[in-house]
C-alpha cells in the first residue's frame, strides 16, 4: 500500500466515523432540537402550566377574535387534529392572519389557555404574486 | 487533476479568466438586481420584502458552497498533498465568510417585516451561524502555521470536519421544526412562482463566477506572498 492510499483510507474511515457520530446525534436531538411544540406535542406531553415554551401550528380559520380593550385576541392554533386557544396582548406581525403559520412564545394558564407574550408569523415555502394567489383563493372558494 | 498541480500552469489559467469571472458575474448580478427591484411583481403574503431573496439565496448558496470547496481542497491536501489545496482553501475562506454574513445579515433583515423578529434560535438559523464561527476558525487556523505557506494540516482535518455542518443546514428544515420556511426549490420543482423565480438563477450564477474571480485573485496573492517568503529566505540564508 502506497503512503497516498493509507492517507485516503484513514481519511475515509475518519469522515465516515464522523457522519456516523453526527448522524446518531442528530437522531437524539430530534425532539430538543425542535424549535416549537405543535398543539397535539402540548397534549400528548402534558407541558406543565407555567413553562415557558414555543407552541407552532396554523390559526384556525374564523378564530381570531379582538377584545374591546383593542389589543388583546384571542385565537385558536391547530395542527389539524388537535387545537388549542390562545390568548395574546400585543402588536402582531403583519403576516399574522387566519389559516396561516403562526409561532407563539408563552405558557399555559391553569385552565389550558395558552397566553403568549411574543407571537411570530411562520410562512410557507411557497411565493407568487398577488394575482395568482387571489386566482387561487377564487377556485378554492367556488369549490367549497 | 494533476495537470493542475503544478502553480505555473494554474496561473497561467487563473491570470486570463480572473477578470472574465469577474466582470461576467458582475454584469449578471446587475441584470439580476434590475430585474429582481423592478421587474418581478410583489409576493401575495410578504409583498416587496420577497426581493431580498435575489441576495439572500445566492448568499446562503456561497456560504455553503464555499465550505465543500474548503472540505474537497482539505482533502487534497491531506491525502495527495497537493500543492495548490492549501492555497485553495485559504482563498475560498474569506469570501465563504462574507457570503455567510450576507446571509446571515440580509436574512434579519427579512425576517422583521416577514416573522415579526430579527433573530430565533432555530435550527436553521442557528446551524449558519456555526458556519459563519466555522469560516472565522478555519481562517484563524490556516494563518497560525508555523511555516509561513498556510500548509497547516490543522486546518485541513478542521476543514474537513466542519463539512458536516452542510448537511446539516440543508435538512435542518426537514429534520426538525423550524421558523424558516422549507425548501422551495428541490429536485421535483419549485414552489416559487415562475414570474418571481426567473432573476434567481442569474443572481446565483453571477455571485457564484463573482466568489470565483474572488477566489482566484487570492489564490494568485498567496501564491506571490509564498514565493516572496521563500526568497527572503533564502537571501536571509545565504
């Protein structure tokens, strides 16, 4: 074996060790790493009242309703299956609306409301312009 | 490869193409930002704030593309000691961290009008970052090799080690939830309007020859500066 191949084998063996390595702590992180809690993680783990977390998912279309104080709304964030409300006081981003991405900072309140102090919009990877978006929301309109 | 291997031939490359890389890149970067301010219609959801993707995208790109370069002229280096990889990686270094910063600076920006914040600690955003700290390492690294030329082998197995942060970025997105939106471009097609996608490939591939005539300028600098080291050491020998 030529000095050339020995290094190239030692180099291949280290770079694979280190994907392996990599790889299997990426696997554990799954769960840390995740950057929110969807509505049904919330259930399911029983986040205790009082622990500040992330909670993500999409506001529920019709759910946003604005108290007469003009800054405090309610809301709902859905995953599809599970739901939870959620209760905000505060300026929201512009792309705050319904049926979109939303990522609430807050705790849970004894009675399962979740209360935000920070909520962030989360859009979607997909771009158009304006014409073709209200296109869009036209034809899904006519078939519902 | 080895055609390559030898400095004068490289520079005998490098000198020609140096100034069409970079006049060819520039004037795409300039049809790209006409094109992307004026010509492409606003997004539905984020309105103007959209055309930051004509930099940020190439950007991120670079930065990413930037550090394989460093991981494949790590390689070279280490295994068939070639005597240009050192040099190479070392020049991709400093422009791969500017492109990282672009990135990372032009992706506050947009992330206030759009998410509502500047910055999150999410996988994505977070995993760019450690590249960014990565190029300032690798820089480090490369410049504190006792023999003057940069031929640090340090540097080499950190350059190839830090390659595992790119896949890292790339399904950072996919492998856990993340503010960052996914991939909107992927092997099956894109999710970005075609009236909005067009100046993208431009802007990617006139930064791209632009970080190219940058790469090869500095890799002629640290030729010289080598060649010039090694004169004065022999004249201070003799």
């Amino acid at each position: 074996m030529k000095p050339k191949h020995q290094r190239l084998t030692l180099a291949l063996l280290a770079l694979a060790a280190i994907v392996g390595a990599t790889l299997l702590a990426m696997s554990a992180l799954r769960d840390q790493a995740s950057y929110f809690y969807t509505p049904g993680d919330a259930i399911r783990d029983h986040v205790e009242p009082g622990r500040a977390v992330r909670l993500g998912g999409m506001v529920a279309g019709g759910s946003i309703r604005r108290a007469a104080d003009g800054v405090t709304i309610d809301f709902v964030v859905t995953d599809g299956k599970q739901s939870v409300p959620v209760r905000f006081k505060g300026i929201v981003p512009d792309l705050f609306k319904e049926n979109s991405g939303v990522v609430a900072e807050g705790a849970f309140d004894a009675g399962g409301t979740f209360v935000a102090d920070t909520i962030l919009a989360k859009h979607d990877e997909r771009y158009m312009p304006p014409q073709i978006a209200g296109e869009m929301h036209k034809s899904e309109s006519l078939k519902k | 490869m080895h055609i390559f291997a030898n400095p004068a031939r490289f520079l005998a490359i490098a000198r020609p193409l140096t100034p069409w890389l970079g006049w060819g890149g520039a004037l795409l970067v300039a049809v790209a930002a006409v094109s992307g301010l004026f010509l492409t219609p606003p997004d539905y959801l984020q309105g103007d704030s959209v055309r930051i993707m004509y930099i940020h995208v190439p950007s991120a790109w670079l930065g990413m593309a930037g550090w394989t370069g460093i991981a494949a002229a790590s390689l070279f280096q280490l295994v068939w000691r070639h005597p240009l990889a050192a040099v190479a990686g070392q020049a991709i270094a400093v422009p791969g961290a500017l492109f990282s910063a672009i990135c990372l600076v032009t992706g506050s920006i947009w992330g206030r009008p759009t998410w509502g914040t500047w910055w999150q600690w999410d996988g994505r955003l977070t995993s760019m970052l450690v590249l960014f700290f990565l190029y300032l390492g690798y820089i480090a690294l490369a410049r504190a090799s006792d023999d003057r030329t940069g031929a640090n082998p340090i540097a080499a197995i950190f350059g190839l080690v830090g390659a595992i942060n790119i896949p890292i970025i790339h399904y950072s997105v996919l492998w856990w939830r993340t503010l960052h939106q996914g991939q909107s471009i992927t092997l099956s097609g894109s999710t970005i309007d075609a009236s909005i996608l067009w100046p993208l490939p431009i802007a990617l591939l006139g930064f791209t020859m632009v970080f190219g005539a940058i790469v090869l300028m500095r890799m002629r600098t640290i030729l010289a500066r080598n060649k010039i080291e090694a004169r004065l050491k022999r004249m201070a020998e003799a």
